[in-house]
C-alpha cells in the first residue's frame, strides 16, 4: 500500500528532515520525493511504502498533523487511491 505525503508551508531548515525522520522511526520507506520553494514557501510531495509501518494509517496522519503545527507547515498523509481520485480530471 503505498500513500502520499504533501507539505506545504514557509520555508525553513529540517522540515524534509524531520519528515523523514518521522516515516523512519515508523518504517515507512520514502519511494519518491519532490520538492519546490517558490518565494520562500516550502511544497514537498512524497510517495511512501506503508506496507511495513509500524503504525496504522490513521495513526500517523495525526500524528503528522501535529508534526507539522510544530514546524509551522501543513502535511497531510492519504492513501495513493484517496489521492488519486481526489484528482482526477
């Protein structure tokens, strides 16, 4: 199963750090990363293995949540199927 990470907010040092390390410490493998700062706003988008999370999906979507009220951006996690029906044309 994989799922799909955005982040959006101010660019400011360690915020792909502290994301990763946050999949990491879960077991979550990041397969793809893409990220742009455009005028100092931070974009990020990763597609990441779930299939061995030590956490469920629900779990870490708060979890994220709160991660990002910490460093000042917004991250949401849905699953690769949520995300793609959500944007297709």
């Amino acid at each position: 199963m994989k799922g799909i990470v955005t982040v959006l907010g101010k660019d400011s040092v360690g915020i792909i750090a502290k994301i990763c390390t946050y999949m990491s410490e879960r077991n979550v493998n990041v397969l793809d990363i893409a990220q742009t700062i455009v005028d100092g706003y931070f974009n990020m988008m990763m597609v990441v293995d779930l299939n061995g999370a030590a956490e469920p999906l629900t779990s870490m979507v708060v979890g994220l949540d709160a991660l990002g009220r910490d460093i000042g951006v917004v991250v949401r996690l849905q699953h690769e199927d949520i995300f793609n029906a959500m944007h297709r044309i």
